[in-house]
C-alpha cells in the first residue's frame, strides 16, 4: 500500500509543479513562494480545526514524550528552497526533463540517507552491484535532458538537480518531526517555518515584483493556486511512506508518477509528446528497477 501511495504522491508532485510554475510566471519568483505557502498553511488550519487538534505542543516535547531536536524543524524552511529551484527552473526546460533532473537529485541525496542513517532514519547500505543501474539511470536522463537552449536551460537544470536534493533533505526532516508531534501538526509546522523564510525573501529580493493580481482569481486559471493545498496533501503522503519505505525505493516510485505525468503535462502544456523523453524515463526506471533486484537478491 505504501508503494501505492508513493506512486500516486508522485504524481500529485507534477500537478503542483506545474501549477506552482504558472503562479511564478504571473506573480513572481518569491511573492509566488509566499502564496504557496499560504494557501498551504490555511489549507492544513482548517483541517487540524475540522480535526480538534492544537496546532502547537508545549516546549520542545512531542507527543511521546520524547525531546525533539531543533533541527527537525528545519524541514519548511528547506522545502522553501526546493519550491525556488523548482519555479526558478520551470519554463527554460521542459518538465519532463525537470522531473528527471530532481529524480537524479533525489537518488544521490537518498543513497547518503540510507547509506549513513542520517537524521535518525534506518540505514540500507549501499551494495556497489548498484552502480549498474545507477549508469543506466544517468543514461536515460541524459536522453531526456537534451532541450538545452543556453546559459539559462543549463542553470535552470542545475535548479532542478539542486531540487531534488533539497527535497530528499525536507522529506526527511518532515517525516522525522511528525513521528514526534503527529502527521498533520508536522504538515502545519513545516507551513510555518517555510512562511517565516519565505516573507523575509520577498521583502529583500522581491520588492521589484508585480503585486499580486486577484483578477487571476475570477477566471478559469483560478486552480493554478490550489498547488499549496496539492503541497499539503504531497507531505502528508511523504511523512507517511518516507519512514516506511528505503529513501531510494521511494524515488524509484515518485519518478514513476512524476514522468508519467510529466509527459501527459508536456502534452498538454505544448501539444507535444515526446517519445525521447519517454525512452529516457524507461532507461531510468529500468535501472531503479535493476538495483531493487539486486537488493531482493543480496537479501536471499
């Protein structure tokens, strides 16, 4: 059933993607940081409201007793950066090869986790018969990233591969702080924290943006800002799988969602469908695939 629910989380990643995408283009990079976040954090109020729980617990104690680390709380403010690369990178490439680069991002980020355990999660060790289907991951994002135009395609993929790590980094730290304080209290703070860095952000570096035009929301693109509620709902679902499932099993899940739906998106978007793009995401899901099948074998 986790597997399931990585699948469909991966999915949901590309709608909010692409939505979150068309609020930056509108309104600008960090004023559309802040609306995502807000819509984010009102979305998961009225749900712990619906829900009677108190948002806040007293001191640094969660539910079990136990003492949280600070650093669990950094979880928002990391997928602050994420939701910047992301939209930063949106629009110069397309989002298949967006997708594919944050994969590639995510899987390196999700071998050190499970390599080393870091922030207290299980540890899977790396087996070097992975390098195989690691080499064959590489190759098919190599064959879906070819929509290089200049300077500003290669910075937004380093955006993209920045991405991925940053949210192998948040989706750790938020599943971390909800086996502490509960699933949707830890969706709240991470809301929270992300709210605190991204209004500073727009004060200092997005005083030159166009403010924020409410005839978007009159019209029919008025869904383009439900990628905060689509936000709620994709921690939620990582909080739930990323301690149940390795780190790199459930990239391999997500980037069958996220390509999946990536290519419907670009069809959509640009009336194209690419199938460079989808040999890519075959090669790629065929090495996840491999090193899965030499983890089952190692195990036997």
């Amino acid at each position: 059933m986790y597997y399931l629910l990585a699948l469909l989380t991966g999915v949901l990643i590309t709608v909010m993607v692409a939505f979150n995408g068309n609020v930056t283009v509108r309104h600008g990079l960090y004023t559309a940081t802040v609306v995502i976040h807000l819509v984010g954090l009102l979305c998961v109020s009225l749900l712990l409201l619906v829900k009677r729980e108190k948002p806040f617990l007293r001191g640094v104690v969660g539910a079990d007793g136990r003492r949280i680390p600070v650093h669990m709380y950094l979880g928002g403010a990391v997928g602050v950066i994420t939701v910047l690369l992301t939209n930063f990178a949106f629009g110069d490439i397309s989002v298949s090869a967006l997708m594919a680069l944050g994969l590639f991002g995510q899987s390196l980020s999700s071998i050190a986790v499970d390599q080393f355990g870091l922030f207290g999660m299980a540890r899977h060790p790396f087996n070097r018969r992975k390098i195989i289907g690691l080499v064959l991951m590489l190759c098919g994002i190599g064959v879906m990233v070819t929509d290089f135009g200049g300077g500003a395609a290669i910075l937004a993929a380093v955006a993209a591969f920045g991405s991925g790590a940053s949210i192998v980094t948040s989706r750790v730290l938020n599943a971390r702080l909800a086996v502490f304080i509960g699933t949707r209290r830890g969706v709240f703070m991470t809301h929270i924290t992300g709210l605190a860095v991204a209004l500073p952000l727009l004060l200092v570096l997005g005083r030159s943006e166009v403010g924020f035009n409410l005839d978007y929301l009159f019209t029919p693109m008025f869904f383009i800002y439900l990628g905060g509620m689509l936000g709620v709902i994709v921690i939620t679902l990582d909080n739930v799988t990323a301690v149940r499932i390795p780190a790199f099993y459930l990239a391999l899940m997500l980037f069958v969602g996220q390509v999946g739906a990536g290519l419907t998106v670009d069809f959509v978007i640009d009336r194209v469908f690419s199938m460079t793009n989808l040999l890519g995401g075959c090669l790629v899901a065929l090495g996840l695939f491999a090193n899965v099948m030499v983890d089952k074998i190692s195990d036997k």
